[in-house]
C-alpha cells in the first residue's frame, strides 16, 4: 500500500513515517520544511520505500502531485503554533483551510478514497462538560486555530459525503514528545536555557490540560484508522488522548526538577481573560476517549508521564 503523508516531516508526522515504514507500507513524505526538518526523515532518506517531496500544499499544483497513484492520505500538515492566530490569522488560514481545500480537490480529482485528519480538541473551545466528548455541542472554538481546524473537518465531511471519500478525523490533545519544536516543555527548556534562574510562565499557572505522549498518538492514529477501515462508515470523528490533565505550573516543576536547578523564580504574566496565557488559549481541556477505548485502543501514558518523558527527550536532544 502506498501512503501519502502530508506533513511527514514535522513532529508528529516523523513519528508516524517512523512506525509506516517499520511496518512495510512504501511512504511519500510531502512537507515545506517551515516547521519540519528532514533530520526527523534521516533514517529512510535513500530508502527505495520512501519518497521525499518538497512543497507547499497553498499551491494546488503541489497537492495534484503529491497525491498522484496513493491508497491513503494522512493529512498532519498545518502551522502548529496556535498561538499566532491572533497576531497573523491569515497565516493559519492559509496553511490550515486552503491547504486542507486543495489537498480535498487533488484527491477527489485522482480518486484516492481514503483520509486521514489529525484535527485538535481546540474545535471543543471552552467545553462545558468534562470530559469532552467527540458529539459535544455546540461546537464553539475561541482561538483562529481552532476555528481554522473546525472548517478543516466541515469541508473533510462535505467531500466525504458527496465525493464517498472515506474519511477519519481524529481530535487530538496536547501531543508531546521527541523532535517537538514548540509548546509549554519546549519553551520552558529553553528559557532556562538563557536564564536558569528565572523562568517566564504565560497565564497564572492554574491552565490545566490533557497531554499525550507523540508514540501514544501514533499508535492510536494506525489503531482507529485500521478499526475505521473494517466499517461501511464514510466519516467518523474520535477523540485522540489521555484520561488525566496536569497544571502549567505542575510541567514547569518538572521541567525545573528534570534539569537539576534549584531556587528558580517563576514569573507569570499574569495572563488575559482569567489567566490564559494569550488570546484564544484554552484554560481547562480534557477529553472523553471512551469511544477510542471501546475499538480497542488507550494511552500507555497518563499526562503526567507522558510530560516526563517528553522532558527527557528533549533535553537529550539538546545534550543538556
């Protein structure tokens, strides 16, 4: 079977290259290298399975393209930092719905049946009921980025039920983890890093949020999309992470602990409306995964784990 992933040299997709190509699939790797890097690739690059393909998905040409001759396409590209929506919302848009709009047009076009989205639990925006699960209403997203990923699943579900693409959307939690290069760990390591004595947290600290390690969620997106294979389903929506949630401040405890400082003075901002760390931040997510868990699939990591992990991982790959 050959698979398209689009994305495939960012954090997440890497991983799920990783775990495509040790399972036997041949790989095409479509990214613009804006937040990926081909060192995340440096395993398979020259592999006869893998094909590495630079381009930007704004351009439909690019899309036609890439999807030329796939079974399947796994659609994780987009501009991770959610934060810039409320500083440069064009840029989110362009990368999230038109690059979604245009990859939707070359695979109805070359008839590719099968999808894959990896969406966000920031379509949920301030849930009223927690957990969360995936048939909440009303959907009411806060941030551009989560407005931008809820018009992602829109168009997904309006070709998929008029062009009979069959498609899966998977709403993701906070994922975290090896090769990340943005989020709460990431920025905390390197704030130390200047300054090992103080550390800037954004908000009040209290934000409080699932986080799920990134070989959870790559394991989970090859569970449910083989379990959504076996149904007569068009399109299906789960939600993709951990059954606990852990504070800010909690990650920047650990962060500080994991690097052997001591009498670190935190710094918080003070935040925007009750505490956000900025304009759209979502102060308390969790997600129902009950649905996940019924076809067979649960994280191996709860948040706090999986948060420590992370923490390790990346201070390794800094040699710190």
């Amino acid at each position: 079977m050959r698979v398209l992933v689009v994305g495939g040299a960012g954090f997440i997709g890497s991983h799920l290259v990783d775990t495509l190509m040790m399972e036997g699939y041949r790989v095409r790797v479509l990214d613009n290298l804006s937040a990926g890097s081909l060192e995340n690739l440096g395993r398979w690059l020259g592999d006869v399975n893998v094909e590495f393909v630079r381009g930007d998905l704004r351009e439909a040409s690019v899309a036609s393209q890439a999807v030329k001759d796939v079974d399947v396409v796994f659609h994780l590209a987009a501009n991770p930092e959610v934060r810039i929506g409320s500083q440069k919302p064009e840029e989110i848009y362009e990368n999230n719905v038109t690059a979604t709009y245009n990859l939707l047009e070359a695979v109805r076009r070359h008839g590719v049946e099968r999808l894959v989205f990896t969406s966000s639990s920031t379509v949920y925006g301030e849930a009223r009921k927690i957990p969360t699960p995936e048939d909440y209403s009303p959907l009411e997203p806060i941030s551009v980025y989560g407005a931008s990923k809820l018009a992602c699943e829109a168009l997904i579900s309006g070709y998929a039920h008029t062009f009979k693409i069959k498609s899966l959307i998977l709403r993701l939690a906070n994922i975290v983890g090896e090769r990340s290069n943005h989020g709460v760990i990431y920025d905390f390591i390197h704030k130390l890093r200047r300054n090992p004595k103080i550390l800037e947290i954004l908000g009040d600290g209290t934000q409080r949020k699932s986080y799920l390690h990134v070989s959870d969620c790559v394991e989970a997106t090859l569970h449910l999309y083989e379990e959504f294979e076996e149904e007569e389903k068009l399109y299906d929506v789960y939600n993709v992470g951990s059954e606990d949630w852990v504070t800010v401040r909690e990650i920047a405890d650990m962060v500080v602990e994991t690097l052997g400082l001591e009498n670190v003075e935190y710094k918080f901002t003070g935040g925007v409306e009750g505490g956000r760390g900025w304009p759209g931040d979502v102060k308390t997510m969790l997600l129902d995964i009950e649905k996940a868990k019924g076809k067979g699939w649960k994280p191996k990591l709860n948040s706090r784990q999986a948060v420590e992990k992370a923490i390790q991982e990346l201070i390794h790959s800094l040699n710190l």
